[in-house]
C-alpha cells in the first residue's frame, strides 16, 4: 500500500506492537495482524471496538494489554486506519 495519513498513524500508534521488526520476530501481540479476528470479520465493527476499548491480555500470559485510542483519533482517522489495516493485512477479503 502506498504510504499515506493511515500508514503513518499505523507506524505511530500500532507498529511496535504489531509489526516486527526482523523477519520471523514475534511482536508483543504475538499474534499476527494477517490471523486477527477482527480484521477478517465481516464488518469493521469489531475492529472499531477494539480500537476504542483496547483489549486485556489474558491472566498468565507475557503479553501487554492493548490501550484504549479512544479520543486519540478522529472519526474520520479511524475509519481511514481500519480500512488500511483491513487491506493491508486482509488483503484477500474484500474491503469494508
């Protein structure tokens, strides 16, 4: 995808958790954003709720909770994120 305003609030507010930094490195979510429920659901919804209401990581587990962006973005730079992190990282499903 070519770079634009949601790649850079991509880079800034999600990279270093979700995009490793050397080939075959887990990230800190160690789930890829390709298997990503949310990403592959029918409909942004569930992305969008993430993206507001962050997610907690499970008790026993070495991982970080998700933060909450709610109130870091605007509408309309949530919606440019999600459609770019659907084709960027779900790119054979269709888009929203």
């Amino acid at each position: 995808l070519p770079p634009g305003r949601a790649s850079r609030l991509f880079e800034s507010a999600c990279a270093s958790c979700h995009d490793p930094v050397f080939a075959d490195s887990l990230t800190v979510a160690r789930i890829p954003l390709t298997r990503a429920p949310a990403l592959r659901a029918p409909t942004s919804e569930a992305l969008m709720s993430v993206l507001n209401e962050g997610l907690r990581a499970p008790e026993g587990l070495d991982l970080r909770d998700m933060p909450s962006f709610r109130g870091e973005f605007s509408d309309a730079d949530l919606t440019e994120l999600t459609q770019y992190l659907r084709a960027r990282f779900a790119p054979d499903l269709p888009a929203w």
